[in-house]
C-alpha cells in the first residue's frame, strides 16, 4: 500500500516504528502520521459514526474532519490525519465520543 517506486520521485527508507494497534504489534516509518501508518497496513476503518455506528476512513487528511478521530495512549479524540506516529504508542478505534471499549 505504499508508493515503493516512481519514474521522477525518491523515496529513501526511513527507520521502522513500531507500535500497538488494538493488541497487534504493527509497524509504520518515521515521517508517517498514525492514519497514514494504518493505511499502508491495509487498516482503512480509523472510527465509527457516532448515531449509526457507520465505518469511518482516512477523509480529510488535514485534521478538520472527525473521520480519524482515535484513542492513542489512553487519550481520546486525536487527529490520527496531523498526529506523528511515535515509537511504542497505543492505538485504538474510537466509537461514543472516545469512551474507552
């Protein structure tokens, strides 16, 4: 899921991070936002609607929209799209408004 190779731009291999997505040790690169992380792996549901419980993707990608709104470190309601992704974080998807599940 990530752009390995282009006929005009270089992508130079950045240190691995590892972290923790509900349980699962998973990895991502340094430079990479949580949500950017996720959707390399493959991870494309980040919440759900809060009334009809409806899947929510990476959408915005500047931090406006609620679409990536997660629990990282215990903490609610962080903007997975503008959030770095740092070694050993604790990531979790998000339903009710950030109540813990």
């Amino acid at each position: 899921m990530r752009i390995e190779s282009h006929p005009i731009l270089d992508f130079p291999k950045k240190q691995e991070i590892f972290f923790m997505f509900e349980g699962r040790k998973v990895s991502g690169f340094q430079g990479d936002t949580i949500a950017s992380a996720l959707h390399a792996l493959g991870i494309k549901t980040l919440s759900y609607s809060i009334h009809k419980k409806r899947p929510r993707g990476f959408y915005c990608a500047i931090g406006n929209c609620a679409s990536c709104h997660m629990i990282v470190n215990g903490i609610p309601n962080i903007r997975t799209c503008i959030t770095p992704l740092e070694p050993n974080m604790i990531v979790q998807r998000q339903e009710n408004k950030g109540v813990i599940k």
